[in-house]
C-alpha cells in the first residue's frame, strides 16, 4: 500500500472527472464495491475504471482487466501505461502470457482468462474489471469471472442479453447494476452531443416486394403460434424477439420448432430489406455530406451489404470497408487515415459495434437499422461523442418503406428507431423526391452554444480556484478547495464527525478518485479507516431494478452440444501479409503460416475453446 496520488490523464489532458463519472464511483462504493455500470458508448466509462483501478493500486490490489478482444488489450494498454506509469502492467492473450505475480495489473482476453485462470498473486485480494460484461455469458467465457478477486465491476453499455444468463451467471457475479448512464442524460449533461435524424425512404423492387409478402404470410402463422405460449411478452417486440431467440436456442419441443421457424423467416425478411437495390442507390445522393463531415461511418447488418456500400461511394469519395477478416494492421490503418481525414468514411458491418476504438465521427449512415438494443447503442456512440462548437452529429437511417423498418409503422417498430427519435434533436422523414430538403436538413453544424459538462477536479489543499459543485457543508467547501479556512478546519476535525456529516462514500470519493497536488491528513485518516473495507453508507443502498424482459419456460430442454462460446465458426482462413493461416475464431490461435492458400486449409490449429 501507498500513500501516493496518480495524476491520471482522465478526458483528454485534463486531470478530472466527469460529475456523472464521480457519482458512478460514489454508487459502487456504496454497494459495497461489486457492481455493474451500464453507461452508454462514448460517455466515458473506461475513465471510471482508471479512477477505481489507480485506488485499488494503491491500496494494495492486484488488479485484472478482462476484454472481449485482443484489439482491447492493446488499447487497454496503452491507457493504463498512460495513466498509470508507476505499475507494472502485463498482457494474457494475443501471444502474450505475462503471469500476476510478474505485474501489477494484467489485461486479459475473456478466453485467456479462462483457460490459465489467473488468480490475486497476494492475500491482499484484488480487482477484476469486466469491459464489455455482458459477453461472460457463455460455456467458456463465464470461467474467466474468477471468483478469488473479492471487489468487482462491469462495464457495458447494456446488460441485457437474449438468454438467461444475466439471473444466472452475471447478477450472482456482480451483484446487480449500480448506476446508469443513458444518451438523454448524457446529451442534458453535454458529455454527448444531441444528433439530427433524417429517415429517408426507399422503395422495393417488384421482386422485392413479391419475396418480402411470401415471407410475411410465413411469419404472422409462426408469430400466432409463438404468442399463445404461456408468460410470452407480447407489448414490447425488443422484448418477444429475445424471447424467441431463448426458446430457439434453449427448446427441443414444438415451442423451439416454432421459435426457429420464425427466426429463419425474420432472417430472411430482413436480408430483403437489408440488401435491397434502392438502398445502396439512394447512397449515392449523400456523397458530398459525406465528404464535408468530420469523419463518416457507414452502417450495415453484412459484409457483402459493406462492399456494396463501398462500391457505391467510391468514385466519389475516399472510403474503405472494415470487416472481421480484416487483419488489424489494415484496420488500424483504415482508422488512422479516418482520423486524420484522409479517408472521408468507413464502412462496416457489426465488426464497430463494439470493442473498437473508432476515431471521431460526425455523421452516420444506417443502411439497415438494429434489433438489438445494445448494437443501437453502439452505433449511436460512434456518433454522439462530444463535439466541438461548429460541428453537428447527424444521422441518416434509410428504410425500405412498408416493411418492418418503415418509422411510420408501429407493428414489429424497431426499437431503434424508438430511440433515435426520442433523443435527436430534431428528425423529419424524406422520401427520394425530396433531396433537395434533405440536403438542407442535413447542414446542421450543431446547436449555438455548446453544453460544458460539470467536472471535478483536479483539487488543492487550500486552493481558491474552485468552486463547491453541489455541496453547502464546509468539509465539502474544502475537498473542492474553495474556503482554505474551511479546509483547516476539516483537517483538524476528527474524521468521524466528517464522515457522518457528507456520507463515507462521498468523502472517499473525493479523497481518492479525484487528483491532487498533495497527500493531506485527511487523506491518510481515511485510507487507515477504510484500508480493509469499502466505505459502504448506513444507509440500505439497493441495485437498480434491470430492463431484462422475462423469458417464457422451457418445454424440452435441448441436449448441451460442444461448440465454441461465441457461436462462430471453429476455424477461419484469414491472410497474414503475403501469407495465410487457419486461425481459431474462439481465442485468436493462429497455424503455422505458409504462403499458399490451398495448403493453409490442411492446417490445424492449436487451441482451447471448446466447452467443457
């Protein structure tokens, strides 16, 4: 243990926290620091972990941070070697195998931690971090949730799942969700910036339109008799499509048949919709707002909708296309000629939803628009980053009219929608006589005056540069450093009486995630009282209740088969420079290379993926 503060570089250069950052770490102190917290893509979540990984640090943890990629060890990396110069930081995973006695803090691929189950090198106990927690759902990947790190927190932008595994694996895990953070209050506080959405609709062929009526008579029979199951959510369809994907995946019995039945149908619908010839016509309209944004992403459900999207745009504008087998160094170039504008956009199917760090962007593009709520919130954070004055987020959400993506529509409405329209700041319908108003209401360089989000810190002893936030009560005047008397006096004060006046969690959080120039006295009372236990506050403090639909019984449990957690395919075949490997699609392990792609697909790989 230590007495030392980190100055962390938290939101850019700046030693702060965001307010809703501070009151994040206050909750999860509060519950006794085991705790999920649901805050939405670009609010700022992975500077809540620094704050709460540098206290454990100096409180003697060891500390693990478990990813869902090996793309995120190394952006964990160089964070944490950023912010925290002092620690030793090791890497599992991604053809490193640093062990926890050799660091301070480990960095973990969900199927690494899995397979060596790296435990606390010490009695002291430690942190684990799960990013992006709710993905430990599976066979394999649950096992990486090691239950020898006493303290616990999740981060995800939503904790729900389509299966059960958030009441049976996560919630006895963390313990339940303990703050939330959603779009509408981050764009109130002004640490996301609030977007126009404009709906452009386009026709189906003829052919389309024949295909897309067959699929829907197969579908209203499946939906009849999947809505006469007993405890089937009915008046949410977020809610009846996760339920449907839990019977399919779950029941060998007439409820499971019916399940799969209608997923194949809304399989198939959507690819009509997702793929239809008007859609990637009606992309050509938008290539000059593409090449006058900041930087543009272009959304799709497949990588052959991608390429086509690409293939649309790209006599008019710089673009390139990001799928899953793009190799890393490809796609982090991609993503760095986007960053420093010499690429006008980026197109991608699922592979930026999560887990990439995806330079700032201005303006979306939505060739086929989500089910999933959390792949909606994703999408919607690559956009809604803070903006600078001057510089307006916009979206474009293309739909083929009277189908199941058409707004006006309220049966099957996509929740996507839902949301877009109740955050935006303004949203109109187009249709493809009307480009000439769309292209208007597209030149939107953002509001007048730009919010500032409240921030705390960095403080001083004694300092009169900063104002108290919230607080009137003189202690508080002093942790922001606001009245040098006050601070005086506080130090002076028996801790205990300061403890009882603001609350344990709140002056521990102030005293320890904030920065500051010095270590104080209060600083060390605090440390001492709470060095073994987290300063939880008398007063009963409850998870928050979880927007998780309830999910109809199982009729027929289907018999446990032995494949990979992630549902892919075992093995794919990927080139690497000039030459190509077989590489496992579960944990990454690659065969030996060779420079001829008929002989890689004899190759074998290496790995420890499959179920036990």
């Amino acid at each position: 243990m230590t007495d030392s503060l980190y100055l962390l570089s938290f939101n850019g250069s700046q030693r702060h926290l965001y307010r809703w950052q501070l009151d994040a770490l206050v909750r999860w102190l509060e519950v006794g620091r085991r705790g999920v917290i649901e805050a939405v893509t670009g609010s700022g979540k992975t500077n809540v972990a620094m704050a709460a990984i540098a206290d454990a640090h100096r409180r003697g943890l060891f500390v693990m941070v478990v990813v869902p990629s090996r793309v995120l060890i190394q952006q964990w990396h160089e964070r944490l070697t950023e912010n925290l110069p002092e620690c030793t930081i090791g890497r599992l995973g991604d053809s490193k195998k640093d062990k926890p006695k050799d660091c301070d803090i480990l960095i973990a691929t969900r199927h690494s931690a899995a397979t060596y189950k790296p435990s606390p090198p010490t009695e002291a106990g430690g942190l684990l971090v799960a990013d992006e927690c709710h993905g430990f759902g599976g066979g394999t990947l649950r096992k990486s949730l090691r239950p020898d790190f006493q303290e616990r927190l999740g981060l995800t932008a939503t904790l729900e799942r389509s299966d059960d595994a958030v009441e049976r694996i996560l919630l006895p895990y963390f313990g339940g969700v303990c703050y939330r953070y959603d779009f509408a209050a981050a764009i109130r506080d002004g640490v996301c910036a609030q977007p126009r959405v404009a709906f452009v609709s386009v026709p189906l062929t003829e052919e389309e339109r024949h295909d897309y009526v067959a699929i829907e008579h197969r579908l209203v029979e499946s939906r009849r008799s999947l809505r006469s199951i007993p405890d089937m959510p009915l008046d949410d369809f977020g809610a009846f499509l996760a339920a449907v994907s839990h019977l399919a995946a779950k029941d060998a019995g007439p409820n499971g048949r019916a399940a799969n039945d209608y997923l194949k149908a809304f399989s198939q619908r959507r690819e009509i919709v997702s793929s239809s010839t008007a859609k990637y016509d009606a992309l050509g309209y938008f290539g000059p707002s593409l090449e006058d944004a900041d930087g543009a992403l272009i959304f799709t459900e497949t990588v052959r909708a991608a390429n086509h999207a690409v293939n649309r745009l790209d006599p008019d504008i710089g673009i390139e296309v990001i799928t899953g087998g793009t190799p890393r160094k490809e796609r982090e170039e991609i993503l760095k000629n986007l960053r420093h504008r010499n690429l006008d956009a980026v197109a991608a199917p699922r592979v930026l939803d999560e887990g990439v760090d995806v330079p700032n962007a201005n303006l979306g593009i939505v060739v086929s628009a989500s089910r999933t709520r959390r792949q909606m919130i994703q999408r919607m954070g690559r956009i809604l980053r803070r903006k600078e004055q001057g510089s307006g987020a916009r979206f474009v959400i293309i739909f083929a009219r009277d189908t199941l993506e058409d707004p006006t529509t309220r049966e099957d409405r996509d929740g996507f929608l839902d949301e877009m329209e109740a955050i935006s700041e303004s949203s109109q319908i187009f249709d493809d006589s009307q480009l000439d108003a769309l292209k208007a209401f597209l030149d939107y360089s953002g509001p007048d005056e730009v919010i500032e989000p409240v921030t705390v810190g960095p403080l001083q002893a004694g300092s009169t540069d900063t104002d108290p936030i919230t607080f009137d009560e003189p202690i508080l005047d002093a942790l922001h450093g606001s009245e040098p008397d006050a601070w005086s006096a506080a130090t002076a004060t028996d801790p205990d009486e300061i403890w009882s006046r603001v609350g344990p969690g709140v002056a521990y959080a102030h005293l320890s995630y904030l920065q500051w120039t010095e270590v104080t006295p209060l600083h060390k009372a605090i440390w001492a009282k709470y060095a073994d236990e987290p300063p939880v506050s008398p007063e009963e403090v409850e998870y928050l209740e979880l927007q998780q639909a309830a999910l109809p019984a199982i009729s027929k449990e289907k018999p446990k088969k032995k494949t990979l957690s992630t549902g892919e395919n075992p093995v794919a075949l990927v080139a690497v420079g000039k030459e190509w490997v077989m590489r496992c699609t579960g944990c990454g392990a690659t065969s030996d290379p060779t420079p001829y792609k008929f002989q890689a697909l004899d190759l074998t790989v290496e790995c420890v993926c499959v179920d036990d």
